[in-house]
C-alpha cells in the first residue's frame, strides 16, 4: 500500500491466473487485514515499558470508491488506485520547548516518472515489479524542518495554517475537494508547550495535541537520523567540523547528552532501550539565568553572541597568575590554564559594574560547558561507550560551545573520547514525535533512501523561518527578489571574533584557522528538506559500500572551494541565456532566469561563509546543487533545443562513421572505438574550455580535430590491458562479458559517435548492453528517455542496433510493434536503457535507481564515461568486476589534481575485477 500524488495505490502478488478488480481488490485487503493482525498480535506480546513509544492502533479506512486497475490488468501484481481514499497519515508533529517550536512536516511528491510500455518492459526483463513497493504512505514524500520561538508562537500557528498541515495539507484531497474537517484531529507533540499550550492550538486550530513523553522522543529521532542519515554526526575542534560516518550496525551503545536547563545524560542500547544514567542541574538554564543576572542580556542569544568578542582572562584566575606567568610543567599545566573560573574577583577591589559583560559571558560558558564536558566523558568511562553525542538548546550550533565542550571530552579522555554534534539535533524531539504515529514510514528506512536538497523556497537557516511560507513560485520569485536587495544570513558579510587568549581545565582556548572563531551565525548548519525515495539501492558492484566515497574533488579544501566558486560563478550568465532561451525568451522565464541566478549564488556565497553549512559537501554535491536550483525555478531541461540539435548533426554521420570502422581489423577497430569515445567526450556544455570551442568550428569539425589529435599514451593509457582483456592472445580467445553496463554523458556526437559504437561492438561480441543514463536533464547530458528515439534513428542504418534494440524493448514504440514474447525468445542479444537515478552530471553509486541495481546483478564490465562520472566522482572507486574509465580532461586545475597532466588529456583507465 502506497501514496503517489494523494492517490492510494495498493499492490497485490496473487497466486497466479487472471483476475479482476474485485479480485484484486480482495486479495489487498486480505492482506492488509493480515498485516495489521500481524502488528496488533506483536504488541500484545511486548512487555510494557516506561521508556516504550505509545504508537496510535487505528487501522486504515479503505475507500474503494472509483478504484481501478493501473496498466495491464493481467499482470501479476497489478497497481490498484484509489483515487478517492482520503489521507491515512499524519503531516505535522511538534516539540514545543521553553524557547524554540521545532515543527518536523510531511508532504506528499508532486512528480511521478511515466511507466511506459518500454519502461515496463525493461523492468520485467530486470525482475523489477511493483511489489517491491514499500508499504507506508510516507515514502515518496518529503520531510521538512522549520523552528520559531516560543514568544512568536502565532507566527508559528500562522504558518501551520497557511499550509493546511493540521488538515492534511494543501495537497491532500479533502483539501481540494473542499470537504476540510478538523472535529477529531490530533496532532502529535512533545515539550513543556504541549501543556502549556495546548488550549491555543485548539482555539486556533481546532485541534488536540496528543502529548508525548521527552525523552522518548529525544532517543527516538537520535536513533533514526544516526541510522538514516549519512554524515549526521560530526566532530568541531578548533573551529573545523569534520564529519563523521556512523556504522548503524555498531551504534549502540552510545551515550546522548541532551543539554537544556538541565544536562540529563541518556544511555542508549537501542531502538526503545534506554536509561537516563546521570545528569546535572549546572546547564543551558544555569547559564541563561546566571548571565541575564550579571550582563542584562534579553536573550540567550544574545549572551553567546557577547561571549564571542569576550576574554574570561579578566576574569578567571589562570595558573599564569598563580606561578608569576610560568607553567605549571610538572603536571603539564600551562600558564593559560584556568585554575578557578571568576577567580580574580576574589582578589580584585571591582564593582559588577567593572567587569566588562563580554568577559563575564565567556567565562560563564567555559565554566559550564568544560564541566559538561568533563561529567559527559567519565559517565561514558563508567559505562564503557564509545560516542558520546550532545544535543539539546544550549548547543544551537554555537561554534564557541563546541569547541569547549569537545576540548573538555579530548583533554580529560587524552584524546581517547570525541565530542559528537548532530546536524539536525534541534529536532530530535520534534521527530522523535512525528515517529510516534503508527504509520510513519521512517522505521525500515536507510540512508540510501534520503535525499537531502536545499530549496531557496524554504527561506530559512538552520530551520528558522526568515520570511513569510511561501504558495507558489510567483511567491517564491518575489521573495527572492527582495533577499538579494535586503540581504539576510544567508548573504551577510560574516564578521569574525577577535582573537582570545585563555582556556581552562588544562588546556588552550579553542580556535580556529586565523585565530578566530566565526559567529554563531555563519557557524550554524542549515537544515535541508529530506526527500524519501524508496526506489534508491546501493549499487551492488561497489567493492566495499562502506568505504566508498564517490567525490574526488574535496570541498572542505577552502582553496578548492574558492576555485569552483570561481568557475561556477563565472559560467552563470551563459547558464542563464540557455535556460531563459530553453522556455522561449519571455519575460516570465527571464524573471525565473535572474531568480534562479540570485538563488544559486546565495547558496554559493553561504558555502564560502561556512563550507560544512550544507553537510559533507563535495564537487559533486555543488553541482547537483545547481540542477536542483534550476528545477526549483521551473528550468526542468534548459540545453533541450541545443541537444536535439546536436543530435541530428550528429546522427546524420554516424552511417559513414560504422562503414569506416567495419572496414578496419578487430584490434584497429577496439582501438579507433576508444579514440572515437575520447574525441567525442570534447562536447561538454559544463565546461567553459569547450563552450569556448563552440564558436570555433561546427561539431563535425571539433570531433575530426579532436579525433586527429588523438595521439598515444594517453595520461592516463591502460588501452593495452583492457585490449588483451577483450580480444586476448594469438591462441587464446577470452570469453566475452555477459553484461556491460555503460553508463553515458553527453547528447550529440559524445553517445551517437562515441558511446553508441562502443556498444555495438560490445553486442557484436555477444555481450548485452544496458546504456545507463540520467533520470534527470543535467546541462547537455542525455537522458534515459531521450536515448530510445536517438538508439531507433541510429537503427534504421545498423542491423546490429536494430536486432538488440528490438531484443530490448526499445523499438516498441519508435519503429516496431513486437510482444513481450517475441522479445524474450530473440535470437540478438538485447540492447537496454535504464535510469541512473539522479539527475546530475556525477554519480553517487550509494543512491542508484532500482533498475540500475537490478541490471548490474548480471553484469561484469563497468564503462563510466566523461568526467562527472569517472573523474569528478569515482576516479578512485573500486569496483567489483572489469571497470573501465574514459574521459577527456577539460579543466586545467582538474588535470593537474587528479592526472598531473593538462587540459584535454586523455584517461583511459582499466581496473580488472580483483
């Protein structure tokens, strides 16, 4: 049972034969009820527990209204729509705390990839049905985190208002339909404010809030974004974050650190086994309440902000003071050592008055975070845990508080122990609660299922709301207009403390590059919104997923940030023209055009500010940035007239092309094939060397001048190996591969005249082919939709391609009318398309399409092409069978990281299957 679009769908495996709806129908059914028996008889059978999340037993209501077969009604596990069934999950939970309302939303894809006939065969051939569909509602959505404060809890109701997300939410059917009801809604909450304010949700909502216990929910969301979310820990020592991957196989036992007013310190063993162990009264509301007494502060905030331009040596008695200036070297106490926090106030004839508020601040957040630090760590030697992870108000993403709080845990641990921080750690509670709905999906979930995107839509940081919810694009459009002429968070100048002088407990204040600490505002991370796809795998040819790191381009390098910044930068305008020309040049796509460029360079100045403000962020990563940037913008393909163009061209030569090559010796033709994949890997939008070439010459000229250029060794020329491998020794034929899994770049010449006759020889030889393409448009990268009419016009001058394009469904459409049968029973090895999965010029092998999984259980030789996929990405990744790597080098700084070579040079690496 799943969601698309407010739709439900039910997927039934009968035992075979012909059914019909009712049929179907009852099968469904029979099955639900089953499952929810299932379920019901497991809870009876779990002992009761204090620290056991309550869920909500109601089952389903299924409409069966309207309801119809999808596609072929003789299919064995057909889809079943419902187009009339109403919303069977929840969309809003909230944690309600002293200070901040965290609200964790759902809502529903608005996008559903067409199922055609050749879509549907290719997944039969795969083994890829609709019963692989997951069974909760929820995924396929989208989750979203936002915060206000609590003395602006209107602002709050306002927002969950305006989205309908206490209804069901503006995309839900009863919203549309009119037919909104909120007599008996709940909605799930936690924190103190569910009480406190429990009677204004019902006046201005109209509904109940279902209350849920703290610390439940505090564990609960810890566990599903340690287990789910790749990269959601990190470390922060001397102002650097350094993320770190968690292995949720060896999780458990951890011990959580939740600091708030108090510290409570939370042993965690596993999914609902937990004991708070210790804890202290000295925390967040210690600091708050001492310093609002001693500064005049108004605000928490505003108390960290002072104690960034602080100095506690005015303050705090250093060891310094004690010894005459020297260290104290016997116990390796130095002289910047704080011996006693506020200690020079004992000996000093000073008023209050003469203490200057920043340093009172500063020693005030020294003395209470090393001492959380310290009681962290021993509890954690006590208990024997590994990782200790802090959460909580008090944190806030605050540069200064995790650096203490982390030399804390290293000094006293002498580096055994790490302090741990988590990106999204205001929100445990929130989605600690959103999990306490019976149906909400996020149980069986792993990380290779969430995406996580950035919208400029979602005009906040770090999950506060920095401007109105936004309806619509037009919305979106004039929201952006006024960001770039008021400026915000996201494109304020950062200012930088100055530097400090002091530390305590043994060690040096923490500090970073410079000296400095940056603010607490540029230091923040932001909160992205999580898209749940549950057709994402791991791909399964990776040597060691674990290991596996698909960028070979490090961001974290701030002179390689600067770099890209640089490129990415200058190539903006150009991107521009080609996407407002890409919708016909009117006012409206101009409008879209400059909100789109004011919004990717947002997103590019707030990286430069902060580079781990987005998560473990890589080349790839950035650059899959902008295509999702140019989509929010409704620039869904902005190079599709200048593809469609060069794949003509293109095309019109590829008959002499396959005559020139069939005349040549085998060994001469494997070799020209390669050349002719080089050459044509010349045409690449994204490169601003080869947009340059585009005024020099038409394609034809650019890809003979490349071709003739084509001189060995290459940079990188393993061309001999991968030769013997395919065509072997005078008396010894190898035997050819069963499944080559090529995975395309661009449209024009580099698939019709580069890629496209690698794979005919490859089928030539026996061995089936599977072009593996974008899901997505991505600069001139072809697509898996656009590769069938490009392969069926490449047909009519190929018998080859006819005969395997026609095995693998591909013709079915374009040319021919064949049955599944007739495919089946073909003599010619199939030739195949299937999706990647994303939609960026690299690929992240930890996040493929379902097809791609499946169509790589049978395959034995990678060939990735062009250099997101095989340079920017995957240069260094291993694979578990024969991998082929080809590209032309065209970014001067690219060359010289990677190959030590220079622009245009060539890679044809080859990696036999170890």
């Amino acid at each position: 049972m799943s969601y698309t679009d407010g739709i439900l769908e039910l997927s039934v495996r009968s035992c075979g034969g012909k059914f019909g709806l009712m049929a179907h129908l009852s099968k469904a059914l029979e099955k639900i009820n089953i499952k929810e028996e299932q379920r019901e008889q497991e809870r009876e059978m779990v002992p009761s527990a204090s620290n056991s999340m309550h869920r909500s037993t109601s089952r389903p209501q299924i409409d069966l209204s309207g309801a119809a077969i999808q596609g072929n009604s003789e299919e064995r596990d057909p889809t079943i729509l419902l187009p009339n069934q109403s919303d069977d999950i929840s969309h809003l939970a909230l944690d309600i705390g002293g200070s901040l309302i965290k609200l964790v939303y759902f809502s529903r894809c608005e996008n559903r990839s067409p199922d055609d006939k050749r879509k549907r065969s290719i997944k039969k051939r795969l083994g890829v049905s609709n019963g692989n569909r997951r069974s909760y509602p929820i995924l396929g959505g989208r989750l979203h985190f936002v915060k206000f404060e609590t003395r602006n809890i209107n602002e709050c109701l306002d927002f969950i208002f305006s989205k309908q997300l206490h209804s069901g939410g503006v995309d839900s059917p009863s919203w549309r339909s009119g037919s909104r009801t909120n007599d008996s809604a709940t909605i799930k909450a936690t924190g103190g404010g569910a009480y406190k304010f429990a009677d204004l949700f019902r006046e201005r909502l109209g509904v109940s809030l279902d209350k849920e216990d703290e610390m439940d929910c505090l564990v609960a969301g810890a566990n599903f974004l340690l287990k789910a979310i790749r990269h959601e820990a990190f470390t922060h020592m001397e102002g650097q974050k350094e993320f770190v991957q968690i292995d949720q196989n060896d999780l458990f036992p951890y011990l959580l650190v939740n600091i708030g007013s108090g510290v409570s310190m939370i042993k965690v063993d596993g999914d609902g086994s937990f004991q708070r162990v210790s804890g202290t009264n000295v925390g967040g509301g210690t600091y708050w309440g001492l310093g609002k007494l001693l500064t005049k502060c108004k605000s928490f905030d505003e108390l960290l902000e002072l104690s960034q331009r602080g100095d506690n040596g005015a303050i705090d008695m250093l060891v310094g003071d004690i010894y005459g200036g020297m260290d104290y070297s016997k116990f390796g106490l130095s002289a910047s050592t704080i011996a006693s926090s506020f200690g020079k106030a004992i000996s000093e004839n000073k008023e209050l008055s003469d203490y200057r508020p920043e340093d009172i601040s500063l020693s005030l957040l020294r003395m209470i975070s090393y001492n959380i630090g310290q009681i962290s760590y021993l509890n954690a030697l006590r208990y024997g845990l590994k990782r200790i992870f802090f959460g909580g108000f008090f944190i806030r993403g605050h540069a200064y508080t995790m650096d203490t709080i982390s030399f804390a845990v290293h000094f006293w641990s002498k580096g055994q122990a790490q302090a741990m921080f988590l990106r999204h750690e205001g929100f445990l509670g929130a989605l600690g609660a959103f999990m306490s709905y019976e149906k909400h999906g996020l149980d069986d979930l792993m990380a290779h299922h969430l995406v996580e995107r950035f919208p400029m839509g979602a005009p906040y940081v770090g999950g506060k709301i920095h401007g109105p919810p936004l309806g619509d694009l037009n919305e979106k459009i004039s929201w952006m207009e006024k960001f770039v002429q008021k400026g915000t968070e996201i494109t304020a100048p950062v200012p930088m403390a100055p530097p400090g002088t002091t530390g305590v407990g043994g060690f040096e204040r923490p500090s970073s590059k410079g000296d400095t600490l940056r603010s607490d505002a540029s230091a923040t991370l932001n909160i992205g919104v999580l898209h749940l796809v549950p057709t994402l795998e791991v791909f399964p040819l990776l040597a060691d997923p674990k290991m596996y790191e698909p960028n070979a381009i490090d961001l974290s390098d701030h002179s390689e940030l600067e770099y890209w910044f640089t490129v990415l930068t200058g190539h903006l305008p150009d991107l521009v023209d080609k996407a407002v020309a890409s919708e016909g040049g009117t006012d409206d796509a101009k409008r879209r055009g400059d909100a789109f460029a004011c919004a990717f360079s947002a997103h590019l100045t707030r990286l430069m500010e902060e580079p781990a403000a987005y998560g473990k962020f890589g080349l790839a990563n950035l650059l899959e940035l902008r295509e999702e940037c140019l989509r929010e913008f409704q620039f869904l393909d902005a190079y599709r007239t200048i593809k469609q163009r060069e794949n003509e061209v293109s095309l019109a030569v590829l008959p002499d092309l396959l005559i020139e090559l069939d005349s040549m010796s085998e060994d001469t033709r494997l070799l020209a094939l390669i050349e002719g994949v080089l050459a044509a890997n010349i045409f690449d939008w994204g490169s601003r060397a080869c947009v340059d070439l585009y005024h020099k010459g038409t394609i034809i000229e650019i890809y003979r001048m490349s071709r003739k250029k084509m001189q060995r060794p290459w940079r990188v020329d393993d061309f001999d190996t991968f030769k013997e491998r395919m065509l072997g020794s005078r008396d010894k034929r190898p035997k050819s591969h069963r499944r080559a899994l090529l995975f395309v770049d661009n449209s024009g010449a580099d698939i019709v005249l580069g890629m496209l006759p690698l794979a005919r020889e490859l089928l030539r030889r026996g061995t089936e082919v599977v072009l593996v393409a974008n899901s997505l448009p991505a600069l001139n990268d072809v697509t898996a939709m656009e590769i069938p009419e490009i392969v069926a016009e490449a047909a009519k001058h190929c018998d080859i391609l006819r005969q395997a394009a026609q095995a693998g469904g591909l013709l079915l459409d374009a040319m021919v009318n064949i049955n599944d049968c007739s495919i089946e029973n073909s003599a010619s090895v199939p030739l195949m398309v299937v999706e990647n999965g994303c939609g960026s010029p690299c690929i992240d092998f930890r996040q493929v399409s379902s097809e791609l999984a499946a169509a790589a259980k049978d395959a034995d030789l990678i060939i990735l092409e062009g250099m997101g996929r095989s340079l920017h990405t995957n240069f260094n990744a291993p694979f578990g069978c024969d991998t082929l790597k080809l590209a032309m080098v065209k970014n001067q700084r690219l060359a010289e990281k990677l190959v030590k070579g220079n622009i245009y040079d060539c890679v044809c690496r080859y990696e036999p299957a170890s």
